[in-house]
C-alpha cells in the first residue's frame, strides 16, 4: 500500500478513534441504529437543530456549546444561566445550512447531537459530518410518542442517566394522563379542532402533520383532513374553514389571536362565535409546535384543560410550575405564570 | 491560385502567443485564488500551519489533528469543488453561447438547472440520503436536456436552434413547476429549509468522495469541447456556412449538448443551483482575448473556477452564517451584466 | 466541375423550380438571374448539399453530390453568402481562418500554414491591411470581400456566391465585380447570383435565367440577357443596347 493511501486510512482512523482527552471510549446505538463511540465524558455538546437545543439544554445546559437561534430577550427569562447566555452557533449541514463545518471544529465540541427525523437523508449527513469532522454525530427520534425512550436514550448518551428516567417518567406520565382522561371523554365531546398558523390563520397542518400532532394525540379531532399527502402544511381558505365548523382553534399568532374576531368572514366559524380560539403560550418556547420537541409536553396538559376542562381535572398553574422547574430549571412567580398563561384565554 | 505571400509578415504565433499569455496569467491568479482560499476560514488557521499541513501530505508524513481534518477534509475539497464547478459552468455558458449564436444565453437555457433541481428535491422530499439526492439531480439534469433534444428533433423544423431553446423553455418551466409542487409537500420544519437552501446554491457539505465524482465527470465533459474547439466556433456562423466549410453540423451539436449538459448537471447536482457565472464569465472571457472559442473556452473556465473559488471563500467567511453561493453571485453578476449591456453590443466581442 | 439534371428544387414538400440543368467548369462563371422567390438561393443551397433536391441530381466532378462526404463537399465548393452582421465580434483573420476548417485534422486549431493561406487570400483581394480589424466595423463591401478571402482560404476551385454585391454601394459593387473577373482569369469555377442583368452580360460564360418554376433561358449571355427574354421574366419592358465602347446595357423602353 502506498504511502499517501496509509496516510489517509491513518487519517480517517486517527480521526474516528484516537481523542486526545480520552481516557476511555464506548459505543453506543442511537435512534437510527447507528453505532457511534463517544468519549466516556461529555463536556460539549453541540445542537444540530432547534429540537435538539430543547433537548439538551433539559438534559445538560451545562454541556451546551450554543443556541441554534438566539433566545430573545422575552425568552431568556423563561431559561437560566449560564446556558441562557451562551452563543449562536447555528443550523448544521443539510437542515438549511447556515453552519460552515470548520466552525464546528473550531468548537471542538465532544459530541452532536441531533433531534428530529431519522430517515436516510439525516442518517446519510450524520455520517458524511462524522467522517469529514471525525466529531461523533448522534441522531435521536423526535417523534413525540417516542420522548421517553430518547429522553433515557439521550440521557445515557450525555452521561446523565438519572436525569434523563426522571424526565422520562414525567413523559410517561403525561401520556399515561392523556390516554385515561381520552378514554374517559366520550368520542362525541372530543372537539373538532383546527390550527391556525401565520398572521390570517389560513396556514395549518393536515392530520398526521407535525405540527398537528400533539393536538391529535389528546383526542382533537384535526378539521384539516386531506390536504397534502403524509399530512403537512397546507393553506386553507376562509371558505374551507367554515365548512369544517372547528369547535376549537387553536393559534401560534398572538396577532391573529387578537384580531379573529374583527377578521371580517371569521364570525361565521362557530369556534370564533363562541370564543372558543385558544392561543398557545410560547415562552421559551412554544407549546404547541415552534420546535417540534420536550416543549410539548407541558403543551399535552394545557390541550388537555382547553379541551376538556371537567373530564381532565387538571391544575394548570401547578402543573406549569411544575413542568418548568423540572425541565427548564425556571421557578415561575405568579408574574410569570399569569403572563404565560394570560394570553392564553380563550376569546 | 493565390500568390505566395512573404512569410515574415505572416505572424500566427502573435496572436496565438498574446492568447497563451493572457491564459497562462489566468492560471497564475487561479493558484494564487486557490492558495488565498486554502488560507481562509472559519477555523483559525496561519498560513504557515497551512503550508506545513501541505507538506507534510506531500511527503508522506500527514499527522492526524484538527489541522488537517479541517484543511484536508473540509476545506481543500471544498476549494477543489469550487473549481470544478466554476469552471464547468462557464465553459457550459460559453459552449452555449457559441451554440446558439447568441452572448445572453446560459447554461440553462435546455432546462439542466431546472431538471437537476427537480430531481434533487425530489430526493430531499424522499429522504433519501445524500449521494442517492446529488444522483437523482445529475439523472434528471441529463433525462431533461435528452427530452428536450429528442422534442426538437421530432419537430424537424429548419431551425433547429429556434425549437431547441423553446423545447427548453418548456420543459424548463415544467420542472419548474415540479420544484414548487414538492415544495408544498415538503415537511416544513427539515426538507422545506433544506431544499430552499439548496435551490439556492452552496458547497458546505463538499467531502473527498464528492470531488472524486465530480472531478472526472466534469474533465470527461470539457474534454470533447476542448478537442472540438475550432469546429464548434465555426458552428457561430450558422448551419449553411458552417456546413459549407465542411462541419458536421449535427454530430458536433450533439457534443456539444451532451458534453455542456453533462459538465452543468454534474456541477448542479452537487452544488445546487448557481447562476450568473455560465451567463457573465464567457463574456468576461471574451473581453480578455476575444470572441474565438477556441480561446474563450479555457480563458472562460479559468475565470470561472477562479471566480467561485473566490466567492466560495467569501461564503464561508464574510459572516458567522454561510451565505448561500446563489445569492453572491447574483449580487456580483447582476450589475456586472448591466454594465455589460450598457456598453452597447460590441462589448459582446 | 459542377452539374445540375433534371434538377427540382424546393423544401417542405414545396417545389419551387424544375426541370433544371446546368454545367459549370472551371475558368466558367454562371451567372444566374432572376425575380426575387424565383428560387436562386435554393438552388444555390441545393447545389451546396445544404438541403436535399426534390428530384433529379446533382454532379460534383461527375460524381454525384450524395455521395460526397462533407468535408469532400467542402473541399470543392466553397461558399460565399451575403455577408450580414454578426453576433461575434470576430476580426477579418478569425473569419478567413474559418475557411481553413475542413483542412484542419478533427481536433486541431489553424497553425502556420493556414495563417499563411488567410493572408495570400486577403493579400490577393487587395485587403491584407485589414487582417486584425473587425469585420462588424468595415464597410460592407470589404465584409464581402472577406468572405471571397474566406473561400480562397478554403482552397476550393469553385465559388459559389449568393448575390454578392446586393446591398453595395457603387464602388464596393465595382470591387466585387472586379474581383470576380480576376478569379475567372485564375481559373476558378464561379457561380453568383444577381439581379443585375448587366453583370450578368458582362461577367458570365454562361447564364442561366430562373423564373415561373423553371429554366426560362440558358445559355450564353448574348443568347439569354437580351430584351424579349428579360420582359418577359420581369414582366417590364427593356430593352438591350450597345454602348459605344462595345458593352451592352439592359434599359426599359423608350
């Protein structure tokens, strides 16, 4: 073999193995079945996408290199030092870069982490960035009925086992909450519900969609049926949403949560006439959807109050206290709270 | 027959000898582009960690480290990748040009871009992993053009020119229309950004094993043009003539398409799409040694690799964020191209 | 050299003349004349091989055109057509240097010896000086020169040029003509089209006049540029008379 030949495989195993801060290494799987060594201890971490920063910042804020996306101010207040401070380092390859792969050296990071999708594509760059980098690429499955697995999986990955059983019970438990008060509620009072995305409400997930699903997983019946193949964004018109008479809508835009009701058509849409539109609080982040990720489990209880107020027996404020001294690592004072939940009320 | 003419007046090395110095001055400033690049980056590196980093490679003696992973797996390739794109796609644009007689066209006038561009977000909607995308994107570049030409030749119309640009148009128009149609199917959160992106042009992902496709396929493509340098400057003076003066007018067409088609759906499918540099470099080109294919065709490659080497690097450097390569070299090509019209037609000598 | 029977000629299915024959030898210039759609440039182009004839045949040196390859085509013929305006801004040398192509091996570029026959072709047109300036930006007779220059170049012993003084001034018109004669005197074949009938019976060993589909006379230009025969294809009244230094000029009557 000839020289520059073993010089590249040197490379490439140097590269994947040889660490100069590792003491040990172990293998572990992650969500799509790869087989990835990792250094024993992991003291950076780097997010690959928005889903993946919840993640980790739940996990281990403490081994968090930076923010995909800048937390804005209103948002830092809902996160704690020192993670709430700490930089942006940007979106990696192939999710819409912004990322230049040498910024990720730089970073030296021990380990990236991904949270989201695992189909080929993603497996595909997570080994191209793993080769190229010799950084250990980690992808971990963001469907929201597998957070408790890759809440305990991610947690053995970050080497922070116990907190990542503890989330994970608290996962369970919620689901466990959900399917008893939906077995409770029968079908005929589950709401028909729609989403309303973007300034006139006229964008929404059809049913299956990422973005519907948690409303889908407490019972809600999505209105938005059909409109795209798996189910995705789509755009409906004034016309179509009247049609399918929603009970409730439920909204990510505080703007056309406060103008629906002079939106001239939408006093036609039964949830608009009986002040049944429901917007979503979103500090840090949303919980409904804005990212896909842990921020929805808070979002499963609140869906659940909104839409059965008496079968689900649940204590929001106590709960939401709850959810974000475990998770976020916030207290909330009654300040907060009321302005995280305020803007929730119906209209 | 003629009078013989005294030898000393005839100079054809003068002109030949002014072309060969304007290229070999190209080729200087494609290397010192090169070097400028290979210096440049987000992660730190001197210029003397850079040169010794080469060095060792050269010997034989590479030592593993966050120095050469960054420079041999992430940087260099990219750079090598820039080149070959640029290059490729203005010797498409000015293969093109030449072809259809006409300074404004580009090389995506058969629809390449916009046929790649389906069959690779096609491949993001899919999920499939990334050489499988960059594959179906060079396929669909390839089936696009090939059904444009089998349409105008089915036409059979007396100018065949005429039918190929508006079978181009068309079927253009039509993986347009397919573009926009996965886009509403895309998920929003992971394939939408990345096919947006995409679209828009960028070399940020470029590994070894990318540059070790592409290489061949784009030197396979330049070669014909290369060899067939006079006859296809011949075919700008129009079907007869050029006929009269004893080209085969359909064969070096059809190398000519094949081989431009081949060189922009390679460079397409693996940088996404650029614009501009098949457009505005051959006249660049001609500009420097004029309009004679046989010397805008390696001046117009030099120029472009030189070129997309240098906004690469600025890509990857100007801010935190990569700047899609699209975006730049519409902002430098647009109003390039406006002065260029504004000087009137005989600048498209 | 070259030699049309039983020549139809047309496209699309469409015959525009028929019934054609015509020789031209070397040292012979044919001269054809006729009204604008009479035909001339298809004919010229069938006589190339750009376009396929509808019936009858055409000969190169007694051997029939289709079974010419393209470059043995190029190599006996050359063409000359009206020179226009280019998209390129290529010099007088690049243009003439194009006539060199079927010379050139498939993958070769013009070396010395070409460059050599571009300069003998301009230098015998008279142009040599304007062999660096670009061919937009010459007056139009000159343009049309440089293409005759071309077909020198070409080393083709018969030239066949599609109305070559069309669109010139009287001096340049002269320059043209005058070339012509030359390249008759150096036994070239020519073959050139006009509207000029006294071109025609100046120049030519041979007219051949185009007109309703069919040969309407051919022969020499005595016998075929006379008064009866070009009223008749014109459809005007003229009439042929001797100028006092022995020329004739075609005039309507008076």
């Amino acid at each position: 073999m000839n020289t520059s030949r073993r010089a590249a495989l040197a490379l490439l195993g140097a590269g994947l193995l040889a660490r100069p801060s590792w003491a040990q290494a172990r293998t572990i799987t992650d969500s799509a079945g790869r087989k990835v060594v990792l250094p024993d201890r992991i003291n950076r971490v780097f997010v690959a996408g928005p889903p993946a920063s919840v993640l980790v910042y739940t996990l281990a804020p403490d081994a968090m290199v930076g923010w995909v996306r800048l937390p804005t101010a209103a948002e830092k207040e809902f996160l704690v030092a020192p993670a709430r401070d700490l930089p942006e380092t940007g979106r990696l390859t192939g999710r819409g870069d912004t990322m230049s792969l040498e910024r990720l050296v730089a970073a030296k990071p021990d380990l990236v982490v991904d949270f989201g999708s695992v189909a080929d594509t993603y497996v595909s760059l997570a080994n191209r960035v793993q080769e190229q980098t010799g950084i250990p690429y980690v992808l971990i499955d963001g469907t929201f009925a597998a957070t408790p697995a890759s809440l305990r999986l991610a947690g053995d990955i970050l080497g922070r086992s116990a907190r990542g059983a503890e989330l994970a019970d608290y996962a369970d438990k919620t689901f466990a909450n959900v399917d008893a008060v939906r077995a409770r509620v029968p079908a005929g009072k589950r709401p028909r519900v729609y989403l309303a995305r973007g300034p006139e409400g006229l964008e929404t997930g059809g049913r299956g969609s990422i973005n519907t699903e948690i409303i889908e997983r407490v019972g809600g019946v999505n209105v938005a049926e059909g409109l795209g193949g798996r189910g995705n964004t789509a755009n409906a018109s004034l016309e179509q949403i009247i049609a399918w008479q929603p009970d409730v809508i439920v909204t990510l835009d505080r703007a056309f949560h406060q103008a629906v009701k002079s939106k001239p058509g939408w006093d036609q849409v039964r949830a608009v006439a009986e002040n049944k539109v429901f917007l979503a609080p979103s500090l840090p982040w949303g919980w409904i959807d804005a990212p896909p990720s842990l921020n929805r489990l808070i979002g499963l209880r609140w869906l659940l109050a909104t839409f059965y107020p008496t079968e689900s027996g649940i204590d929001l404020k106590a709960d939401t206290r709850a959810f974000y001294a475990l998770f976020y690592g916030v207290k909330l004072d009654d300040a907060q709270l009321d302005r995280l939940l305020g803007g929730a009320a119906a209209r | 027959m003629p009078s013989s003419i005294d030898s000393s007046v005839v100079r054809p090395r003068a002109d030949a000898r002014r072309s060969a110095v304007v290229i070999g001055g190209l080729l200087v400033i494609l290397l010192l582009a090169v070097l400028l690049a290979a210096m440049l980056g987000p992660y730190p590196l001197t210029p003397g960690e850079v040169i010794a980093a080469i060095a060792r490679r050269v010997i034989g003696a590479a030592q593993p480290g966050p120095v050469d992973t960054v420079l041999f797996q992430i940087r260099l390739p990219r750079v090598a990748a820039a080149l070959l794109v640029g290059a490729a796609l203005a010797a498409a644009g000015a293969s093109y040009q030449t072809l259809f007689r006409n300074p404004l066209v580009s090389p995506d006038i058969l629809g390449v871009s916009a046929g790649a561009g389906f069959g690779a977000v096609l491949g993001i909607l899919l999920s499939l992993p990334v050489f499988a995308i960059q594959g179906l994107g060079f396929v669909t570049g390839m089936i696009t053009v090939g059904i444009v030409y089998t349409l105008a030749r089915a036409l059979r119309s007396q100018n065949e020119i005429l039918v190929l640009v508006l079978a181009g148009i068309v079927v253009g128009a039509l993986a347009g229309a397919g573009i926009s149609l996965v886009k509403i199917l895309a998920d929003p959160y992971n394939q939408l950004p990345a096919i947006t992106f995409w679209l828009l042009g960028s070399l940020s992902g470029i590994k070894v094993s990318d540059v070790q496709v592409v290489a061949p396929l784009v030197i396979l493509g330049l070669v014909p043009l290369g060899l067939l340098r006079w006859r296809i400057g011949v075919l700008s003076l129009g079907d007869d003539e050029a006929r009269a003066l004893g080209v085969n007018v359909r064969f070096v067409r059809g190398v000519v398409i094949t081989s431009a088609t081949l060189i922009t759906a390679t460079a397409v499918s693996v940088s996404g799409v650029i614009g501009w540099i098949g457009l505005v470099i051959p006249h660049m080109a001609r500009l420097l040694v004029g309009p004679r294919y046989d010397r805008v065709l390696p001046a117009a490659a030099l120029m472009g690799a030189g070129f997309l080497v240098l906004i690469d690097t600025v890509a990857r450097t100007a801010a935190r964020i990569e700047i899609p390569l699209g975006l730049l070299t519409a902002l430098f090509g647009a109003p390039v191209f406006v002065w260029l019209l504004a000087r009137g037609r005989r600048m498209w000598s | 050299m070259l030699g049309a029977r039983g020549l139809s000629i047309g496209y699309d299915g469409r015959t525009v003349a028929a019934g054609i024959d015509l020789t031209v030898a070397r040292g012979e210039v044919l001269c054809l004349l006729g009204p604008n759609g009479a035909g001339k440039t298809t004919l010229f182009k069938t006589l190339l091989g750009l376009i396929p004839p509808i019936a009858g045949e055409v000969t190169v040196g007694e051997r029939p055109l289709g079974s010419l390859t393209r470059a043995e085509l190029a190599k006996s013929m050359a063409y000359v057509p009206q020179a226009q305006v280019m998209e390129f801004a290529y010099t007088v040398l690049d243009l003439v240097l194009m006539g060199r192509t079927v010379h050139l091996g498939p993958f070769s570029a013009p070396g010395r010896r070409d460059h050599e026959r571009a300069h003998a072709a301009l230098a015998d047109l008279g142009i040599a000086d304007l062999a660096d300036a670009e061919a937009n930006r010459i007056s139009g007779g000159q343009r049309q020169l440089c293409l005759v220059a071309r077909a020198l170049a070409q080393d083709a012993p018969l030239l066949v040029m599609d109305e070559p003084t069309a669109s010139l001034d009287l001096g340049n018109r002269l320059l043209v003509l005058e070339r012509v004669r030359a390249l008759k005197a150096q036994n070239y074949g020519v073959v050139f089209s006009t509207h000029d009938p006294d071109q025609a019976r100046d120049l030519a060993t041979t007219v051949a006049v185009i007109a309703g589909g069919r040969l309407a006379a051919y022969g020499a230009p005595q016998d075929t540029v006379t008064g009866p025969i070009l009223s008749a294809v014109y459809g005007v009244d003229v009439v042929v008379e001797r100028t006092e230094s022995g020329r004739h000029v075609v005039a309507p009557r008076c």
